[in-house]
C-alpha cells in the first residue's frame, strides 16, 4: 500500500532534485509524517543526496519524523494573538493534556503544534482543530472542544463495537 | 591566464587576482583578518562573521563578511576601524561565551581583543563552523555529515543520527575541528570556565605593526588560514 | 468552452458583454468568504442563502456571489445587497429567510442586522456609509469586494487584464519600465525598494534566461494582508507578473505561498487554470509574450520570506538566507538573474498601468507614493485590513479607523514591521505612516502588521515574544544572529523573572548593534529593533522590572501573584474547576484559596470568575 502511495508521488519528478520539498509535502500529506524509508527511497529516486533529504525534513516545521496524533491542535501564537491571550490556550492543553508543542499524547488521540500566525488576526485566539479555525477562543471553550473531540471518538468507537 | 584587479585595502594598493576573495587576497599580502570558519581549500560560507570589513560604497561604508567578498576593480576595504575593531571582539565574545573549552576559540577571541566576557559561560562542544562538514561534502566527496535543524536547534549530525556505510572513516572532520584542542592550562570543568589571556602577550606584537600578519602563536591555535597554508 | 483570447478585441469584447449580462440581474447578494469568513461560518451563510433563494423561486433573478476579505474582519460573516447596498454584519444562517423574505422580497431593512458606528452608536444603513471604509483610500481592497476570486469573469467584467491588454497592444518593454518607475511605487514587502529600478536592473542584467517571483511568504505574525489579495483576487497578481515578466524579458514566474494559507494556495492554483484556458498564460499571449506561473508552496519557515532563502526553498534546498554582496537581480534563482516582489506590490502593477503614474503618485509623500494597505489588529475596536494613502498619520488609522481602545483601557504603543519593527509610544502617534518617518523613529512600515497595545501589555514581555519568535525561525547559520538572539533572550528571560541587572541594559543595546551591522541577511540584521524601540521608549519598564521587580502590566508570572478576596469569593467553584494546574482549593460556598507553589499565573481563573474576587498584583 504505501509503496504505491510513494509511488504515485514520485511520478513524474525522478532525478528532479528540486521538486524535494513538493515531494516531502505530499509525502506528509498522505502518510501524516516523514519515515526514514521514505528518506531514503527519495533521496535515490530524486538523485539528492541522503544527509541533504534528512535536512530538508528536519529544518521545515510543516514535516513531522513521528507519526502524529489523530487529532491535531493547533494553537496561533501570532503577535495579535499573543497580545489576546494566545499563550493561556497553550496553558490550558497543557494542563489538560499533559503535553508540550510537538508532542503527542500517550494515547495517540492529540498532537499539540504551535504556529507563528496563521493570518486570522482579527479573530484570534484562533485555535485550530483538525484543519477547522475555532475563532475567539477562551481557555473555557478550548476546553470544552477537547472534550467534545473526545465524546465523538467514544461514540465511534462504541458504533464500531 | 589570471586576470588582475586593482584594490586598496587599509589605503595599500593592492593588485588582486580576479575570482578570489578579499579575505584571501588579504592574507597573501600579510593583512590580518582574524577568521574562523574559512579553512583553505573549502568553500567559504560566511558563518562566523569574524573577518568582517568595511566596504565602502558610493562615501558609505557597509560591513561584510570578507571571505564571501570577491575582489572587483576599485573596491576600497578597511579592516582595521575602530566600529570594525569593536563589532569583530563583540562577536568573538559570543563565541567564547559559548564554548570556552577550546585553544581555538580562547585564541582567536584574544586575537579579536576580548578582554571580558558580560554573558554567564555555556559548555557547548561545538560552534557551528561547518568545516567538517564541508571537508567531508568538498574533499571527500562523502556527504556523510550536514547541518541539521533550524536556529538553536542546528547542530551537525549523520543521516538519521547514525554513521552511514558511506562515511570514508578519513577522520578529517575531526583533525578540522576546532574544538578538538584543550586550552593550555588544562580542558575547563563545568561551571569553572573562564578567559585565558595568558597569550595576550602575542597581542604586543600584533600592536606594534597594526592590521600586519605577525605570524603569531594565536593565529596557530585558531588554525588560521595562512599558517595553514604555509604547512 | 471558453474564448481564448487572443487580441486585445477579444477580451475588450468579452468584457463589454459580460457587463451586459449582470445589467439584467435584480439583486446581488454579495458575502464575504476567504479565510476570516469562512471561520466566522460564512459559508453556511452563503448554503442557507442559496438553498433559501431556491426554495423562493429567486434562482437565477438574484445573483449570489461570494467574494474574499473585504478587510472588516471584526464584524464577519458580512451580507451586502445591492442595488441599495444595504450591509448587514455579523449574520448567521438562522437570520437567511428573514434576509430574503424582507429585504430581497420587499426592500426592507433589519435593524438589527445592521452595523452600529461604535464613535456615535447610530446604525448605518448603507455599505458606503460605514465610517471604517470612508477614512479608507480602498485602491486594492476594493476590487476583493467586487468579484469572486474563483471567477476570471468577475475580474474582466471590471476591467481586468485591461492593463495587459494595454501594454502588449503596443508599449515597449523600457516604457513600461519607466511607467513603473516615475509613479514611485516601492517595495510592500518591507524593503521599500523602488520597484521601477528593480525591474530595470533586472532587465539589464546579462543572461537570457530570467524569472520572476511573487513573495507570498508572509510570515511577520499579525500580517495578513498578502493573503487577502492573494485569496481574494488572484488575477491581479497575475496580471502585475505578465506585465512585470514582458517588461524584464522573463518567461518564467513563481508564487512562493507559505504552507499555512491553504485558501490562498487553492485560489491561485484556480486562478491559473483560467487564465491558462483563456489564453493568458500561455506561448504565445496577445501575439507579443510568453509566459507560465506555477505555484510553490512553502513548509513552514518564516525565513523563507527573505528573498535567497526563498530562491533557496524554490531550488529545493533548506532556506537558508546567503549573502547578498551580488544582488539577486543579477543572480537569484539558479543564478540567473531574478525579480522578486512582494504581493501587494505586483498587485499595485496594473492599476498604475491602466491610471498612470502620475495618478499613482499624487498619492503618498515626497518618497513613500501611492497606497498601502495594514493589518490592524490587537487591543482595538475595528480589527481589519486597512488601506490608506501613505503618509496618513498613525492617530488616524488607530482612531479615526480604528475606533480607539477596546475595553476603555488606553492605548499605550503600537508594533509595525513585524518582528523586523519596533514599537512606538502613543506620544508618537501623530507621526506620517511612510518608509522613512518610521525607520528613523526606530521602527519600519515593514509588510503592513500593525498591532496595538494598550496598558495591560507589557513592552519587556513583548521584546520577548519577538526575540524568542526570531530565535526559533533563525536559520542558524551565522554566529551573531544564532548567539546573539539567544543571549538576548537570556537577558530578557532575567529581567521578566526578577533576576535583572542594570549593566544588562547596555549590554543589550551594545548586542544589538553589533547584530544589526553584522548579521548575514535581513532577518538578523532586523532582529535587535524590538528589543532597541522598546528600550528607547519604554525604558522606564524596563528599570522597574529591574530595580523593583514590578510588572506595571500585571503580565510577567514570576512578577505577579494572583490571589482570592475571600470577602468577594462566594465559593461557586468555577475558578477550581477552569485551573488548568489543580492549584486552587475549596469547599464549596466557602472562599476558595490558590495555592501559590502549583500556580503558573496563567490568569485563567480571573477570567472566569463574575464576582471580582480575584486579583493581581
């Protein structure tokens, strides 16, 4: 399956070694995180040396080396949104979380990711859940979406049973 | 067949090769830039700052790293102005604030006249110089090493943390290291770092001839380029 | 199948009846979508509108169409109907049938869908009577009001790809130049480089081989106003880079988008397409050029918005930044020579074309012409995007635009530039917004970001926030902008938790020049104005960290203590229950106590209680 995946990615851009990026992203996309197979795999396809693959993923936020949570909050730390209270959402995933930026939980259910201005300025504490933009958040009602995200999955899982 | 260019560096005119740096047309004419991340026969990457000069252009004068400068018919450098004198010795101080515990760096901050460190010391093991790095993509052509994250995060590293079969085990990424070499009195315990000035002596003679190449022993423990050369 | 167009006849052609067309449509509902839109659920708006007119029989006699940011992002999802242009703000889906059952069906208004004047607490009926827009000179912002940045038609229809049109119908390549030259536009990207000269030196640059880029890399947090234009009209972008490319002799562009505007990406990659299928981009566009854009996406790094680095990502490398001794215009992208500009500055291109230069600069001051559009944002009563003439004064667009302070609380400074910028005391608030009145108060114009502070911001935490953003976006490469940022940093790190010193002071300043004469690129050589602006205004805040270990804004934790008035807390528990750190405890009914070992001073529980029993100090 994800030989096939990588596969269609790397259609059409052998030995391109410029298209690393394009190519890492949509590695991101449809695997959630870089692996080192895949690394390799692109450095040899894309004919880019491997410490030089190994960099590019490293050095870009929007790569992740781990495989991430099933849910993903995004907290905008943009100077608007510092100046709002931006760093009490943060506070509040901590502290109902246990986990820091970058971290993922024990469960596997969240990652907590951090972003320096996502242009929402006007609305923010914006706290993205998901891909979907939570606009004027509060420490309450971040909260509350946590646990609602939480209630779905329960409710899934016991459909699933 | 080389091509020439005229240039005055510290009001010498200076005949230049086309295609080389002003750092290293500097140093072929005994003018010292004290310099740290530039090893001869790598490329130059303008990491450290130290060998800045002022560029003067059109009455201003611009600071710039030499090394990555390439020489051009009329450009005019200084190397030895006071502004100059104070940005280089500030820089050095960052560096040996960071990692004290190297010859190399204790001696090049003293060549850069750092005579107090205002920042609490760190222990850190390496400077970002990026010299193996290149010996290893440049020399060797291996490309075992390479920077890896971004800002406090860099550091130098193999391909997933782990030796690859492709690294060449020549050992010269270590033999260029600067960090490699203890200060003379000893390697410094955690929480005891300090400046060594016990070399500053080597400064007099650098003073009595301003700007010149003294051939000095600092500029051997900071591996500089020119007594490199000279083997 | 759509016209290609192929001579200037054809798209005069298509836009004459395409105007024709909207001559018969009764109504136009028009709603703002874009990004601020749709998170304030705009488009479930625009669903029950569709959905309603259907179901009324109105299909096909009104027009819906939903636009980007029109910039008054406070008061989103926005209804606008025309021909009365009546502007309701803050709609929701349940407010629809009412919208389509009184105001389409019978011309009424709904008071209470209207917008209220936050000066005089009236209610304003019309779209071009709200006082935030009418302070406003809306050059740019005023085309994303107009179209549906998904339809190429809606740009032609109001004159888009005129100025193309104008140009390959017979200008030459140096008159366009020099067009571009006399109205004075400079940089919007924060460089402030006179763009005529920039495309000139491009163009004379030795190689066949050139490119061209808009920088939609908009990283400075609090900016936003690359995204509008980019979400939200799409075409003018192109249209500024054929005309920019025929005038350099570049048959190559990119728009290098920062990851983290996924609308933005779409819009433009939609964009493209049309312009392909009508033959705007393509070998041979109007008989006299050829040209292509592809989009680039970038992956998160905020020094991928100076311009080597992002030359650097383009090529698929990591950005780092290089040096710029040989300018980018002679070597850029895979060293050849390269125009790189700023969104809002190739967006400016076809307005100045189709008007002229001489209309662009009777706009602006002596060196800074023409419009710019801000992003106000922070402790303000109108958050949005604001356009204005340059040289408008900073009182003007904080009040007059603005509408003051939120809350009451006064304005005490505001931040331009980003992080490159500085923050300036309200005593300076009469100062002309323009490139060079800001650099010598020690800020900038930089991209646009303008983020008011009111007293209960703190200017040692904000130099803070700034220095800790730079040090986690620096590349890393040099020595004074990798050591320096973080020794500024430890510094600032002292004296927000009580361990300040005096000397710390000079020393900072000191740090500070040395990293702005020595720093390798832009984004280190920048990096100190936080820190140097909020020590030249806000100095005494600084001191009485130090000297008093005093937070006048009740904002740096170590400084602070939060506590419970037992005679104002009646026990309702809510702050135990929002502590994200389990740090207070009580019975129930009974005065609640915090326990200050376990507090973080996160000021949650503050927020939640409604009796004031809890306070800082």
């Amino acid at each position: 399956m994800s030989e096939n995946a990588l596969e269609t990615i790397l259609e059409n851009r052998r030995s391109q070694p410029h298209q690393l990026i394009e190519v890492l992203q949509d590695v991101q996309e449809t695997f959630g995180y870089i692996s080192e197979e895949a690394m390799t795999t692109v450095s040899k396809e894309l004919g880019v040396p491997l410490i030089e693959v190994y960099r590019v993923a490293n050095y870009y936020k929007a790569f992740s080396l781990a495989p991430r949570g099933r849910h993903i909050i995004t907290v905008c730390m943009g100077t608007a949104c510092h100046v709002r209270g931006a760093p009490r959402m943060l506070d509040e995933v901590r502290g109902q979380l246990g986990i820091e930026p970058g971290q993922t939980t024990s469960d596997g259910m969240f990652t907590l990711e951090r972003v320096n201005c996502l242009g929402a300025c006007a609305l923010g504490p914006i706290v993205v859940m998901d891909g979907k933009y939570h606009r004027n958040m509060t420490p309450n009602k971040l909260r509350k979406l946590v646990q609602s995200v939480r209630e779905t999955e329960k409710e899934v899982g016991a459909d699933a049973a | 067949m080389q091509e020439y260019v005229n240039i005055t560096i510290d009001g010498a005119k200076i005949s230049a090769v086309r295609g080389t740096s002003v750092l290293d047309t500097a140093m072929e004419y005994g003018i010292c830039i004290p310099h740290l991340c530039h090893y001869p026969g790598l490329s130059d990457i303008g990491a450290c700052r130290l060998c800045i000069v002022e560029h003067i252009v059109n009455g201003k004068a611009k600071v710039t790293a030499s090394c990555t400068l390439n020489v051009a018919e009329g450009m005019v450098i200084r190397t030895d102005t006071d502004r100059i004198k104070r940005l280089r010795r500030n820089i050095a101080e960052l560096l040996v604030a960071q990692a004290p515990n190297s010859r190399a760096i204790q001696d090049v901050a003293v060549r850069c006249g750092v005579k107090q460190v205002r920042y609490p010391f760190h222990n850190d093991n390496c400077v970002l110089c990026g010299r193996c790095v290149r010996v290893c993509a440049e020399m060797w052509q291996a490309k075992a090493l390479g920077f890896v994250g971004r800002g406090k995060d860099r550091h130098v590293d193999f391909p997933f943390g782990r030796k690859p079969d492709f690294c060449k085990s020549c050992n010269t990424c270590i033999d260029i290291c600067p960090m490699t070499i203890t200060p003379c009195p000893g390697p410094m315990k955690s929480g005891e770092e300090y400046l060594c000035l016990a070399c500053e002596g080597q400064l007099t003679m650098a003073d009595s001839l301003p700007g010149a190449c003294v051939w000095c022993d600092l500029g051997k423990g900071f591996q500089c380029a020119r007594q490199v050369q000279a083997g | 199948m759509p016209p290609k167009l192929k001579t200037l006849e054809d798209i005069k052609q298509l836009r004459e009846s395409l105007t024709a067309q909207t001559a018969d449509i009764g109504h136009t509902v028009t709603i703002s979508g874009g990004t601020c839109g749709n998170a304030s659920g705009s488009l479930k708006v625009v669903e029950a509108m569709r959905s309603e007119l259907a179901s009324n029989g109105f299909a096909g006699k009104v027009h819906v169409r939903v636009t980007g940011c029109q910039g008054f992002c406070e008061q989103e999802p926005i209804v606008i109907i025309d021909p009365a242009n009546i502007f309701y703000c803050r709609v929701s889906p349940d407010d629809v049938p009412e919208i389509v059952n009184e105001t389409i069906r019978k011309n009424q208004v709904i008071e209470r869908l209207l917008y209220t004047d936050s000066a005089t607490g009236e209610k304003i009926t019309k779209e071009s009577d709200i006082p935030f827009y009418l302070a406003q000179d809306r050059v740019l912002l005023s085309q994303n009001r107009k179209i549906d940045p998904c339809s190429i038609e809606d740009y032609i229809a109001i004159g888009g790809y005129s100025a193309l049109a104008k140009v390959l119908g017979g200008m030459a390549p140096e008159q366009v130049i020099k067009e571009i030259k006399n109205s004075g536009l400079r940089g919007r990207g924060g460089g402030g480089y006179p763009t005529g000269r920039k495309w000139q030196q491009c163009r004379e640059a030795a190689g066949d081989e050139k490119y061209v880029i808009c920088n939609a890399d908009e990283g400075d947090p609090g900016a936003y106003m690359d995204r509008s234009v980019l979400e939200g009209n799409p075409h003018a972008i192109l249209e500024g880079m054929l005309i920019g490319s025929f005038a350099i002799g570049a048959n190559q562009g990119y728009i290098y988008v920062r990851n983290e505007y996924p609308l933005a990406v779409i819009n433009a990659r939609k964009a493209i397409e049309q312009a392909k299928l009508f033959g705007l981009l393509s070998d041979d566009i109007l008989g006299r050029h050829h040209f292509d854009i592809e989009i680039m996406r970038g992956a998160g790094a905020f020094v991928c918005g100076e311009s080597t680095a992002l030359m650097a990502s383009l090529e698929g490398k990591v950005g780092e930044p290089r040096p710029k001794d040989v300018h980018t215009v002679q070597e850029g992208l895979w060293n050849k020579p390269t125009c790189l500009n700023n969104v809002e500055t190739w967006a400016n291109v076809p307005q100045i074309i189709n008007k002229g230069a001489a209309w662009f600069a009777s706009k602006g001051t002596e060196g800074s012409k023409g419009t710019k559009i801000f992003a106000l944002t922070g402790r303000i009563k109108n958050t949005g995007l604001v356009e204005v003439a340059m040289g408008t004064p900073l009182r003007t667009i904080i009040h007059s635009i603005g509408g003051g302070p939120n809350d009451g609380v006064a304005i005490k400074a505001v931040q331009t530039g980003g992080p490159s910028g500085g923050c300036l005391p309200a005593e300076k608030f009469d100062l002309p917004v323009d490139f060079e009145t800001l650099a010598k108060a020690g800020s900038m114009v930089g991209s646009g970001g303008m983020v008011v502070m009111d007293e209960r911001t703190c200017m040692v935490d904000v130099a803070k926030y700034f220095i800790a953003f730079l040090q986690d976006e620096s590349c890393g490469k040099c020595v004074p902008c990798r050591l320096g940022l973080s020794r500024m940093l430890e510094i600032l790190t002292d004296i927000t938790e009580g361990r300040g010193k005096p000397e710390q002071l000079d020393l900072l300043e000191d740090l500070g020049e040395t990293m702005t004469e020595t720093c390798l690129c832009a984004l280190g050589k920048t990096a100190a104005n936080p820190v140097l602006s909020t020590l030249r205004y806000f100095r005494q805040e600084y001191e009485s960290h130090i000297q008093d270990k005093y937070c006048s804004a009740g904002v740096c934790r170590e400084l602070i203590q939060y506590s419970i008035d037992p005679n104002n807390c009646t026990g309702c528990g809510a702050c135990l229950k929002a502590c994200p750190n389990k740090a207070i405890t009580g019975e129930s009914e009974k005065p609640h106590r915090i326990n200050q070992d376990l507090c973080s001073k996160c000021g949650i529980c503050k927020d939640v209680c409604k009796f004031e029993a809890i306070s800082v100090c």
